[in-house]
C-alpha cells in the first residue's frame, strides 16, 4: 500500500495531474510508471479536442528583462480563477523559458497543451510570444497582470527614468512616440470626426464647413498632443511633458500590452 500512494504521488509531482487520475493509469498500466505517464498523455489528446474550442476570456501578461533582452508572454484561459493561480503563473514562467531557448510559438503552445491542459481543464491558448532586444530596454506590468507596457531606449544607463515612463504608457495611452509618426490618413479622419462633432453642436449651427475647419485646424495640435507619448503632459508630474523628463532621441519605441 506504501508503494501504492508513493508511486501516485510521483506521477502527480511529475504530470501535474489529479491524484485520482494518476491513480486510475497507473491501475491501467499495471503500476508502470512510463506507461501510466503515456496513458494520461493519451486521455489528455481526447479531452483536448473536446474543449479546444471552448472561448478564452482571460488571460495574463508577463514581461522578464535580462540585460538588453525582453520577453513578453501571454496565455489565455476561461477563468479568472486560473489566471490568478499559482499553477498558472508557473506556466507562463514555463513559456518564457520557451521562447528563451528559441522554441517556436507551435512547439510552446505543445507544451502547454501536454504539461497544463489536462491538469487545469480550461482552453489554454498562447497568445503573445515575442522577444525584443535593444541596448535597453524597461518593462512595466500592472499588479493585475492585464497591462503592461516596454519601453526601448538607446541607451542603457536610465533604468530610473525608462521605469517612470513605461508606467506612464500603461496609464495615459499614447498611440506614437513622436508626433511626425502620425499619419496624414489620421489626421484627415480625426478632422473628419471633429467636424461631424461641430456639425451637431448648436451653437455651431449654420457655419459653413470652411470656417468649422479652420477651428479645427486651430485644434489638432491638442490631438496631437493627446496621443504623442513625448508630447503628453507627464502622469507624475502633470507641469511637465514626457519629452522634458526624457530627452527626446533617447527613446526608440514603445509598446503597450493590454487585455
């Protein structure tokens, strides 16, 4: 009976799976360990299939920085129950271990699906899985683990002021870095919405469209403004723009990371 529940508790500690479970393969298999490990992979093929396509409405963001590298993972799942455990944040530590040895996205995601789906029974899908390496780079990632942003910066001496402006990312939401990045299709469009707007306030009523568009003209730059990361108003000192914080040619890119 010892040898019994010490080989269940070995095939728990080395699948992750129920005890029961573990149990009834290794009934199956005659208590042989190899074969048990095989049946349980066996079962999990079926039962995968059955939920695959189950939705996936949660899921978290991690980010590990080594040096000038950057890892950013995701993975859904069907419940935020899972997406906080401590099981679940050991397979996203388990992907990024992936995508560190330059595993492919299909050869992570089997992993997952052999080492995870079966003990967690959810859908587990992996949905960001990239690295980013630049002379520096600093993530940021919110206590829930639903948003995060990386800022990527030219040089590797500014950890101090890179982590301030990556929680600003999270916080105020720029769409560009610098505001020559935006496109003149967006500003045309945000004109356009910017007139529809006008068109409807009454006290607009009757003014010719050439007359709404030089207002509007004499309003873009705030749009700018509002959406160009060095010429927001910084979040943790509002007297300031971003581009005063941080010298302007320091940053390289930027990316935020939501769900």
């Amino acid at each position: 009976m010892e040898i019994t529940a010490t080989l269940v508790k070995e095939l728990r500690e080395r699948t992750g799976i129920w005890m029961m479970e573990c149990k009834k393969a290794l009934v199956a298999t005659n208590w042989d360990m190899d074969l048990a490990i095989e049946e349980l992979r066996k079962k999990w093929l079926s039962k995968a299939s059955a939920k695959a396509d189950r939705e996936t409405f949660e899921w978290a963001i991690k980010i590990v920085t080594e040096w000038n590298k950057a890892y950013i993972v995701s993975v859904s799942c069907e419940t935020d129950f899972l997406a906080n455990s401590d099981r679940y944040k050991d397979m996203l530590n388990s992907v990024v271990d992936c995508l560190k040895s330059n595993k492919s996205i299909e050869e992570a995601q089997e992993m997952v699906n052999k080492n995870y789906s079966l003990e967690m029974w959810e859908n587990l899908q992996i949905r960001d899985y990239q690295k980013i390496e630049w002379p520096s780079v600093w993530a940021y990632v919110h206590s829930n683990n639903k948003l995060a942003s990386l800022v990527v910066a030219k040089v590797a001496d500014l950890e101090d002021k890179l982590k301030q402006v990556a929680m600003h990312i999270t916080a105020i939401k720029p769409d560009f870095l610098y505001a020559s990045d935006i496109s003149q299709d967006v500003i045309d469009k945000e004109k356009s919405i910017q007139l529809e707007i006008m068109k409807n306030d009454p006290k607009m009523a009757g003014k010719p469209d050439e007359v709404l568009l030089k207002i509007i003209d004499g309003k873009m730059w705030k749009f700018v403004e509002d959406v160009t990361l060095l010429e927001q108003d910084f979040v943790i000192n509002p007297s300031q723009k971003v581009k005063d914080f941080i010298w302007s040619d320091t940053l390289s890119a930027f990316y935020r990371f939501t769900i």
